[in-house]
C-alpha cells in the first residue's frame, strides 16, 4: 500500500512551518546567553533598535504578558514548581538561554541587530556535573528551590534486602548514558497571528496540536477555543515536538503587541544548543544473583541530568524515572528497590526523546547483564533464558507494570537463529586468533505503547488529562472524512487511519480523506507521542467507525427490507447475507440516510466521534548486533543488525519496518556518533552538525527485520505500540557487541557515546568496572 | 540590490536581489519554491539541494548573486503534472520517505548522480547518500529506491 502523505512530500507542495507564509509577517530572532551562569547587569538595546528593518527589541521587563512558564504541572504532586521565564531577567541558567527578542522585516535584518543588543554579565559558577550539583554546598540555579534537585523518589517491592544477603553473588555497575538529541530534521517554530484581541490563530510545527493549544491559551488568558492551532507538514518530532518551549509563548506575545504576524523559525545551532537534550541519566546497578545464574533482584540508582530548567509539561523526571520503572525489564525478579534523582545543572533542559529514559536503563541493565554472564562464564542467552519471565502470559512486573504477553523468550531465541548464532562463536575465535576483533550483543527487551492514563501511572507519572477523539463521517457522495487531533510528523497517520477506516465501512481506501492538524478541523486528541496513535487513534476510529456502520446498516434495513443483523458492508455495497444480489450502494444508502427514506428514529447524518483509552500494553522485541572493532583505531563496524519485532497485531508492515528502522539509525547514532558535550565552564561545544553527528548512509547496515505477532488481550484490535523500541533496544545491542568484542581486553562498558577514542580507552588500559563481592 | 538574470525550473526571472541573499532563501522567500528546505544553514545535512547547471549544489552555501545568468532547477520541476518521476514514484514504493524533510534534497542529488552514472552499485549509492541526512528512514529504504529507479531510467532509454 503507498503512502497517502507522498505526493505532496515528493514534489515539494508539502507545506512545512517555515513554507507557510501570511500578509506583513515579521520574523523574530533571539538574543542569547553566551555564558552557562551569568547575572544580567544592564541590557543596551539602543543601537539594536535604530537598526534599518527593526520593528521592536524587546526584553522581559517588556513583554506585555505573562513573564513565566511554570514547569511542573504534568508532574507528581510533591514535584518541585521550576518557574521558567520567557525571557531572562536577572540572571541566564545556561549557554543560550533567551535575554531578548528581535522583530523585523526580514531574518536577515532581525540577526544584525540581534548582535547589536549589549549586555553586562557577571558570570557565576557553572555547574556540569549533575552529582557534584547535588551535593549541599553546591551553587544554586534557581534559588528559590534552596537546592538543585527536582525531586527525590524513592521505591522498592519485594524484599530487597534479604534478598541481597542471601545473593551468592552482587554484581554492581555503573553506567553513564550519555546525552543526546531528537535532532529532527525541520526544528523548532511558530507563525502567531491575531485574528481579533481575543482570537489567536497560531502555526506550529508540534507533536501536540491540542496541547499547545491548552498551555498557550492558560498563560495569555484565552479561551481554549479562541486559539486555533495549525500544524502543516512536520519534518520530524521524536519527541522533542511534544513540548511548550518560551519562545512559543514569546511569539503571540510579540504579535499582539505590535499587531502583526510574527515569525520564529529555529536555526541550526539554536536547536542543538538550546530545544532540549536527552537521554542523559548516571546510574549505578546492583544485582543479586545466586551460582546457578538466578537473578533475584536489581537494585539502582538513576541520576537524570534535566539540565537549567524543566521540559514544559512533562519535566526532566521523563529520563530517570521512565529509566527506574522499567529497571525490572523482561526478568522474572523477587525484589527491585530503585532511587531517582532530577539533577539542575547548568545546561540545556531535557526533553522527551523516541524511549525516553528507558534506553538509558536498558543499555545499563543489559550490559550489566552480560558482565554477569562473563563473570559466571555462563553463555548471555542462556542466563537471559533462567531469567525471563514466559511468554505469552500476562505479568505484573514488580514496578506494576501490566504487561499484556508476548514472545520474551521466543523472540531471542529467532535472533540467535538469524545470526547463525553456534556459527557465529566459532568465527569469532577464528577471527582473535588473527586479531580481529568480532563481537555480538542482544538485547530482549519489553516497550510500552499507548501512552495513555494506564502506562503513565506504571512510569509514576499521574493518569489525568489523557483524552483522545477522531471523527468519522460518511460525506453525501459516500466518501468518509476522518479527523483526528493526532498529529503524524511521519509517521504515515493519513495512510493508516485512511486504511482502517476503509475497512471499517466498506468503501475503498481512495475514498477516505483524513484531516488532521488543525484544531478549529478536528476531533479532541492529546497528539503523537510515547507509541499512542497506532493503538489509540485505531481504537477511537474502530469505535467511531463502527458507530458510523450501524446508523448505516439501519437506513440500509430499510432500502432492502431486512433485518440489520443480516446485513453486509463490503467492497461499496451494502447486501442481504446470502442474498449478494439484493444490494445497494454505499453512495445509495448514504443519499437516503441524508435525505430519506429512512427509519423512524434513526439520525441523519452518519457521522460519530468516539474516543479510547487503552489499558496498558508492552511491545516486545528483540535486538542482535554483530560488530567489528579496529583495536588500532577503535573504530567500531556495525556489520549485521537483526530485530524479531512483537507489536502484536500489525497495522501496515511497511510502515511498522519504517519505524524500526528509523529508531535503529537512531540508536547507532547515540552510541557510536552524537554526542552533546560541554566543557567545564558550561561552554556547548556542539551547536552544529559538523560537531553533532547525525549518521550517515555509510554508518547504517541493512537491517533485518523478523516479525512475531502476539496481539494485546487487552487493546482494540490487537494493536500495541511500537515506535521507539528501535532507540530503546539497539543501543543495549551495540553496546554489548562492543563488550563481547574486546572481552579478550577485560573491556566493560560503562558509558555512551562510544566513538574511536572512548573505544581505544577500553583496549589500553583495561577498564573493568565490574565489582564482584 | 544587484539584478540578477535566472532560469528556474524552465521560467527566466528578472529579480532584484540583496547582494547577502542567499540562494537557498531566493529560491523560498523571493521566488516562493518552497519545495527546497534549509535544515542546517551550512551545507551539511543537504536538504537545500538544488541542481545548478545541472549539477548538485546546497542552496544555503550560495548567494543569489551568483546564479545570474544560470539555469536551475528544483524538486518542483521533477514531476510532469500528476505523473511522478521514476525517482519521486520508487521512493514512494519503497517508503523511503517519513516526514518528508530531507527528501526534495535527496531526490535532486539523486538527479545528478544518475545522470553521472546511470549504473550505480549500491556502495556507490550509499557513498552518495553520506553528503545527505535523513533522520526518520535509517537510509536504507532511500538506497534501494535510488537502486529500483537507475533500473527503470536504465530501461528506458
């Protein structure tokens, strides 16, 4: 089936945010932070604003607005409130923190004054490390909070400490996942234009139409629906779009004031340095482990680096405390005990990224584990197969998480088969015996789907404000419309739904238009994001559709004198059972459910929006990386990647596969390639691509992709989420190839990015971080 | 301003230009092909490709001044009314395209490469494709589309 979306992204007619264009619009460029920690003496906008095309320069003390975002409101009640100005007044929390904006006729005009603008700082400490920020005497970013953590969680099950005494073994390691970026393609930006003083139409380039248009509408005081919300054409999101940043509240702000449309779009290094950096989380892994290779429990400590303020509204606690409640994963454990820390430092904020903090634990949890498999000299599938919990059946993990079944251990088992796995072994101690260097590393593991009510409180995160509509209408022509609040930035929404809906009411997959984007079009949703829409968006439209169907087959019981149960909707005809040739069409029934004759008491219009909210359901998969490693160079070659993807029932495989391997490319990119650092006066160092490594063609295998297919008990249709276990798993995958590869090193990970020189660091001196007591 | 003399897409334009303007924004801003996308401002990740006298250019690395008196073509010029090119209609087929972004850029270095060498091995795709970024596809999708469409234009000629 080809994409419905393709034409229009093929030859260019796809409108993106920066393409859509409105009478006497402005553009607005920010002024920035050049230091990590500065008070702000007196800010000198004089010669910024005299500049040729300027309309205004603006600083905080200016905006006729509100002057904050506050941070928290998504979050556990006991989390701290972060309040984040819009733009800073008294001092800069981190290397581009917004002090002003400029307006003026062109982007060009609005960058020169832009650096015009003089400001006096006063620099303060910078604070880079998120453990040294949490120490007492450490400075502090916001004041007001009286220290630099969000907030401290605490949570165990089982008995943990009995269970850690009586261990025959404790292994412990510490890992490092290192920062990293969505990255996507189109950045940042926003297009305000004020239709009247109380009605705003904003373009946005969002994950999350529905929900800017609730945060936007609270802090300027407006009716939820006098803001219209217009998302065009998304060149990708991954998470970094289901944010409200300032510069987005900024904008109509600025509009209003001098009543013409304005303009930001994210520049490149804007972007790297200053949208949201993720994924970063410090942790330290205990486990219990009896001689036979029984893993009883896991014990960690998860440090997430949130950066100078919290990502509006979902905070910082998306890294760590997403990474602890999946510390369980896919093992069968007696006890789990894990502390969470939600470290300020005085970098970028954190943002959601495609697996949020469940990478980070992954990757620490399974390379934990093969160190135990080393330690024990027991085979890593082997250990993983005592440990597993079965497959099929639900389980409740011991951070309540309701898994709804899948291949846990079949999954593997298909990897280790693709790979030729006995094979595999036997080159690998052909090839040392040449000093080369070969490495394979798997990873099983467990994603949830549906970001909903239900999986946010199994992450710790409250349940409310999670409601999601679409709309199905049959139009009088008996095509069918769809709308829907979700919004696809890819991942091919129009095509699926479109096809559902199809199936649903019988009339063929070109007769289906799919509207969505557009808050003034559509139906209630909360948007795109955590795996939702496929499982979601499907339920809500099977529900809506299905309600679509009944007022049809009662117009059509009518036409052809039977009973509705008798009825039939397929291939644009409605028919007798049995009886194919007394029919009418789609087109027929709809024409006389529009304008009779119809049944007494049946409505009109068949039209119905229905909402779906699902209870929690987990993906499986599991991931196989072979990789080579130059011990001169240390650089690493990925040579085979092997996924055995679970997402229970398949909704369109094409764009299931497109999904897995985007997530993958991802994935090498985190462990081998990106990399987000700062030196130790809080200076970036990666604000372009040239320092910031996307991967290219040449670092991406070809990947191999199997499919099991154990549908959800438990969701509509089947369906379970899918789209980011590519980013959740491969890095645990590569990362364990990389370990088995230079174990004639004693090499043990303990940190990403791994490029050439981390590599050389593990060959020469051996580094083996794993204690064993 | 300097006047600049320009043939996109098949149309001459007279313009008048800022001797600063840069091509990638002439051709969005000024001419309104917004069909070329900017996606880091200096020249690496290729969404802005465009074709200059035929031959694969980033757009954001040069200035409209410079193109006086060249012919150029753009993503819009690919396609013939509803029918896409082989390029656009393989790319579609092999879902090599997620957001959409990258791939006007993609699809004009496509252009000229095929046009250079209408054989290509897929190393020599792949070699290509690393002066392009994606971040939806993982790439591979885009390698065997560009393959599938050098064996259709192959077989036509």
């Amino acid at each position: 089936m080809l994409r419905v979306e393709d034409p229009a992204l093929l030859t260019g007619k796809a409108d993106f945010l920066d393409d859509v264009d409105r009478p006497g619009s402005l553009d607005a460029v920010f002024v920035r932070s050049p230091h990590a920690h500065a008070r702000i003496g007196s800010i000198d906008v004089e010669a910024a604003s005299v500049c040729d095309g300027v309309v205004a320069v603006l600083t905080a003390g200016e905006l006729d607005g509100p002057r904050t975002l506050a941070t928290t409101i998504a979050t556990r009640p006991e989390a701290k409130t972060v309040e984040r100005p819009l733009l800073v007044a008294d001092k800069a929390r981190f290397q581009g923190d917004a002090v002003a904006v400029v307006v003026a006729r062109d982007r060009y005009a609005a960058e020169d004054a832009a650096e015009l603008v003089e400001i006096d700082w006063e620099p303060l400490p910078a604070l880079t490390d998120p453990i040294a920020a949490l120490q007492p005497d450490a400075p502090l970013i916001h004041e007001e909070l009286g220290e630099n953590n969000f907030e401290h969680i605490e949570f165990s099950a089982g008995p943990v400490d009995r269970v850690f005494a009586d261990a025959d073994h404790i292994f412990r390691k510490t890992f490092h996942f290192g920062r990293t970026h969505a990255a996507p393609l189109e950045g940042r930006g926003m297009l305000a234009e004020w239709d009247s003083p109380e009605s705003l139409t904003v373009w946005s380039s969002t994950q999350m139409p529905f929900l800017v248009r609730w945060l936007i509408a609270g802090l300027l005081e407006l009716r939820e629906s006098a803001v219209r919300v217009v998302t065009p054409a998304v060149g990708g999101g991954f998470g970094l779009k289901v944010h409200l940043y300032p510069e987005e509240v900024v904008v109509p702000i600025v509009a209003r004031m001098l009543g013409r449309p304005v303009k930001w779009i994210e520049d490149r290094p804007e972007a790297l340095a200053t949208s949201g950096h993720s994924k970063e989380v410090l942790m330290e892994l205990e486990a219990a482990v009896s001689r036979n290779g029984r893993i009883h429990a896991f014990r960690g400590s998860f440090v997430g680096d949130g950066g100078a303020y919290q990502g509006h509204p979902w905070s910082s606690l998306i890294d760590p405390l997403c990474a602890a409640s999946m510390l369980p994963g896919q093992y069968d454990l007696e006890a789990v005990a894990y502390e969470v820390d939600a470290a300020m430092t005085t970098k970028c904020q954190s943002t959601a990224y495609r697996g949020v903090g469940w990478t980070a634990s992954h990757t620490a949890r399974e390379a934990l584990v093969d160190d135990i498999a080393r330690a024990l000299e027991l085979d890593p599938l082997e250990l993983r197969r005592r440990n597993m919990i079965p497959d099929g059946a639900p389980h409740t993990s011991l951070t309540n998480c309701h898994y709804d079944g899948g291949s846990y251990a079949s999954s593997m088992q298909v990897a280790a088969d693709a790979l030729d796995y006995d094979e595999f072994r036997d080159r690998q101690r052909r090839l040392r015996a040449k000093e080369r260097y070969v490495g394979v590393g798997f990873s099983p593991f467990i994603e949830q789907g549906g970001w909903a009510a239900g999986i946010a409180e199994a992450m710790g995160f409250p349940g409310y404000h999670y409601t999601d509509g679409v709309s199905v209408s049959m139009e009088t022509d008996g095509t069918v419309t769809v709308s829907s609040g979700f919004q696809s930035n890819g991942q091919g929404h129009e095509t699926t739904m479109a096809q559902l809906a199809a199936d649903a009411l019988g009339v063929s997959f070109e007769d289906v238009r799919v509207v969505q984007g557009d808050t003034a079009q559509t139906a209630y949703a909360t948007g795109s994001y955590g795996s939702r829409t496929a499982v979601i968006a499907s339920g809500a439209l099977l529900l809506a559709a299905g309600d679509v169907r009944d007022k049809l087959l009662a117009v059509a019981a009518g036409l052809l004198e039977a009973s509705p149960s008798d009825l039939e909707l397929a291939a644009g005809n409605v028919f007798v059972q049995g009886a194919p040739a007394r029919r009418k069409t789609i087109a027929e029934v709809v024409a006389a459910a529009y304008w009779g004759p119809r049944p007494d008491g049946v409505d009109p219009i068949p039209a119905a929006t229905r909402s779906y909210e699902p209870p929690e359901t987990y993906s499986n998969a599991c991931i196989a990386a072979v990789v080579e490693v130059d011990v001169e160079t240390g650089f690493t070659k990925v040579d085979r990647l092997v996924v055995v993807e679970d997402c229970g029932t398949v909704l369109n495989p094409m764009i299931v596969d497109g999904q897995i391997a985007g997530a993958f490319a991802q994935g090498i990119g985190a462990v081998l390639h990106e990399g987000l650092p700062y030196n130790e006066d809080g200076q970036f160092l990666a604000p372009t691509l040239v320092e910031f490594l996307y991967p290219s063609a040449t670092n991406v295998p070809d990947l191999e992709i199997h499919h099991l297919e154990t549908p959800s008990p438990v969701t509509a249709g089947g369906f379970k989420g899918m789209g980011e276990g590519g980013l959740i798993g491969a890095p645990a995958a590569i990362v364990n190839a990389i370990a088995d590869a230079l174990s004639p090193f004693g090499a043990s990970i303990d940190q990403t990015p791994l490029p050439p020189e981390a590599i050389l660091r593990l060959i020469d001196p051996p580094a083996a971080q794993l204690e064993q007591h | 301003m300097t006047e600049i003399n320009v043939e996109v897409n098949g149309l001459r334009f007279e313009e008048s230009v800022p001797a600063r303007l840069l091509l990638s924004d002439f051709l969005r801003h000024q001419l309104k092909l917004t069909g070329t996308h900017v996606g880091c401002e200096h020249g690496v990740c290729g969404s802005c490709t465009i074709l200059l006298e035929g031959v694969a250019v980033r757009s954001c690395l040069m200035l409209a001044v410079q193109v006086d008196g060249a012919s150029i073509r753009t993503v819009e010029s690919l396609a013939s009314g509803e029918d896409l090119h082989p390029l656009q209609e393989e790319f579609r087929r092999a879902h090599a395209l997620q957001c959409g972004f990258c791939t006007p850029g993609i699809l004009m270095a496509s252009v000229d490469f095929l046009g250079r060498n209408p054989n290509p091995s897929r190393t020599e795709i792949t070699d290509m494709l690393s002066g392009q970024l994606c971040r939806c596809t993982g790439y591979t999708p885009i390698v065997d589309a560009i393959e599938q469409a050098a064996a259709r234009l192959q077989g036509a000629e």
